[in-house]
C-alpha cells in the first residue's frame, strides 16, 4: 500500500457494483456473479460455471474527487497447455465516461486447462493490487471495468477521498445473452468487447449474460433472463448449439420457442432482438462439435476446426446456415403476436466481405477489430431511428 495517501477504505456493496446478478461472500471479500445461485446449483457443466464467475461487463461505479484509487482482487487466470500464454486481463479506467486508463493485476490464481485429455486443474496464487494515481482533483464519475475473462474477486477498495454512489440517470437497462464473442474473447480490454461498446454508444446500461461456451439454451438461463429487470433485451443463439453438437433441428427449435416463452413470462412487452450467428467459416455448412486443431496447437497456436460431416445434415446435424434459416422462420411465425419481437440475421454484424478483412484468427473468436467493427453495427442497427431498441433507449 503506498503509504504517501491517507486512504479510505470503501466497503463494497451493491450501490457501487453494476452488471452481475448476484454476489457471493467469500472469506476475503466478494465474488461477482453472472447467474443466480439457483441456476448455478442446476448446472453441473465446469465451463460455463467458470464463465459465469467471469465478470464479463461487471464494474465498480462511484462518484469521487480522489486523485488516486486502488483496488485489492484475487484473480485466476487461464493456462491452456500447449498454447501461448494468455496476457493478463485489463481492467479499464473510465472517468465521466471516457477510457482514461488500463492496467493488470499479476498474480492470482491458475486454472491449467488441457483441452487433448479433457482436465483442469486450479492451483492457489497471491492476491494482487490494482492501482490508479495522479487522477484529476476534481468531482468525476468513476467507473471500474473489470476483466472479462478472469474470475475477479474483490477484497479492498481504497480511494484518497470519500466516494459515493452516482445518482440514476435514467438510462435504460440493456439485458443482453450469447456466446464467447458476446463474453468478449479476444477483445482488446471490457470496455471493448462489442456489447459493451454497444451499449456505450447506445446510452445504455448493460448486463452482458454472454457465457463462453454456455448459450446453451438452458432453461435456468432462460429463468435467469425472466427475473431480471431490464427495458431491452436481446439474445444470440447459435453457435455454441453447433460447437457442442448438443442438438438435432427437432430438438433445436422448440427448445427456441421455450427460451422466448419463459423470457416473455417476466417481459411481456419489452423489445426482444433475437440475433443469429455471425460468420464462421468452419460452421456455416458443416456441422459440430467444434475440436482444438491438434496439428496447430502442437505449433504453439491454438485454433478450432469443424469435427462433424456435412452428410449428417439430411438427419437434422445443425449448422450455422441451418439455424439462421431455423431463428428467422421462429421469429417471423412469432412475431404475428408479439409485435415487439425482432430478427437481426449476424451476418449484418459480421459477414463474408468482414471475413476477407479480418478472419477469425483461431477460427471461432472475433479480433480486437471485429469486437469493435461489431459494436459499432449492432448500436447502428439497434439503437438508431429506426431500430429495434430506439424507442428504448
């Protein structure tokens, strides 16, 4: 602790922290959760219990004049063997709404992931500082964006001035539900992953449910969208129903109309922006799972190739061109009663011409650039005049 400040220590309460659904009390500090206690106890999948715990889109939000701000976490961070190392995850800085810094926390625990033989295994670190110094002498808003892909836990936060909570501005709640790409994988920083900046551009608040690997259609997720307040609500399915080859078309298309019937029950009226697919090569005709590339991950590269056979779509395999053709045909017989229901094909977000540009560098994730090329076409086509979420935001 730098001892040249005379700091205060806040306790961390839900007044400051936006953008988790519930948080946890652990022995040291608090444990920012993505689902609800209920739906985590009906999940026994390590994947998504991990991604969950990831505060994709969580942030500390306070009001202060300190000049100098510092925050205690314990985080744990990802070693696929085999691969390169991750880099430390960011944490972005923003006051009164603009990225004003990024900065890491070394240290932490582990969880050693070897995707050829199927295991993990966590081992114990430190706890790490996160600090932030020679911030302007004056009233700001403050927010804290944590990282989207390490498990945070926040033990202290220390301000050298008093702090307080940022008064309602009214701004719409923006519930939003997906994949990986949605979590953020391979974004820039948390502020940066497409629904955030989304969100930014659009005046709204968000809470990113995005689940690497874990838009599974799950009923609890479903119940988790249901009994959370929001105003505009989107969900993207698709991918992860191909990458874990979970379902056939038979099973894949009710279980859509039960996802949507149990969000309706809590939000009858909002707007409801279902979003295919993005562009994935590897998918778009030939079906799950998706497998690691051993023959690259052998070379130091981690990359994704398509497992199943193209064949298998006459027995109802799904690929990602068949489940596009599958949401538009739901939301189109849907929509005769629900006229604020709404399609949005995500190939509008990232198409063949954006493939060409900038390809999927492991074959399923989004860069940094398309992270942000696809923000930047989601608020156009969401938020602006004519659609979906403008008369919401």
């Amino acid at each position: 602790m730098n001892a040249k400040h005379d700091w205060i220590t806040t306790p961390l309460t839900a007044d400051i922290l936006r953008g988790a659904l519930e948080w946890e009390r652990t022995e040291r500090g608090l444990l920012p959760h993505r689902l609800p206690s209920r739906a985590r106890a009906q999940c026994d999948d390590g994947q998504l219990a991990m991604a969950e715990s990831q505060p994709s889109g969580v942030r500390l939000v306070f009001r202060t004049r300190a000049t100098a701000i510092e925050l205690d976490t314990l985080p744990t961070k990802r070693v696929y063997v085999g691969a390169p190392p991750r880099p430390d995850g960011f944490y972005d800085l923003l006051v009164d709404g603009r990225l004003a810094r990024q900065a890491s926390v070394t240290g932490g625990n582990t969880l050693t992931i070897d995707m050829v033989k199927g295991t993990a295994q966590h081992a114990s670190g430190p706890s790490g500082t996160l600090r932030f110094a020679d911030l302007p002498d004056s009233v700001k808003d403050i927010e804290l964006w944590l990282p989207y892909g390490e498990t945070t836990e926040l033990l202290a936060l220390r301000t050298d001035a008093p702090i307080e909570p940022v008064p309602d501005q009214g701004r719409k709640v923006w519930l939003h539900h997906g994949s990986s790409i949605s979590h953020g994988t391979d974004a820039a920083g948390p502020t940066t992953i497409w629904p955030a900046l989304a969100a930014s551009l659009g005046g709204v608040e968000l809470i990113n449910l995005g689940f690497g690997g874990g838009a599974l259609l799950d009923p609890f997720t479903a119940r988790a969208l249901r009994d959370t307040p929001a105003d505009l609500i989107s969900v993207k399915i698709g991918i992860n129903v191909v990458n874990a080859d979970l379902m056939r078309l038979r099973a894949f298309t009710p279980a859509v109309h039960g996802f949507l019937d149990t969000i309706r029950e809590g939000h009858p009226t909002a707007p409801l922006l279902v979003v295919s697919p993005i562009l994935c090569p590897i998918h778009e005709d030939t079906p799950g799972p998706s497998a690691p590339d051993f023959a690259a991950l052998s070379a130091g590269r981690l990359r994704f190739r398509a497992a199943g056979d193209p064949a298998e779509r006459a027995s109802g395999k799904l690929t990602l061109t068949g489940i596009r053709d599958a949401l538009a045909r739901i939301v189109q017989q849907r929509a005769a009663d629900d006229p604020h229901l709404y399609y949005l094909d995500g190939r509008d977000l990232y198409g063949r011409s954006d493939s060409a540009e900038l390809p999927l560098p492991d074959e399923l994730h989004p860069d940094a650039a398309t992270h942000r090329r696809m923000g930047e076409r989601f608020a156009e086509l969401a938020f602006t005049a004519n659609g979906p979420f403008a008369h919401g935001a």
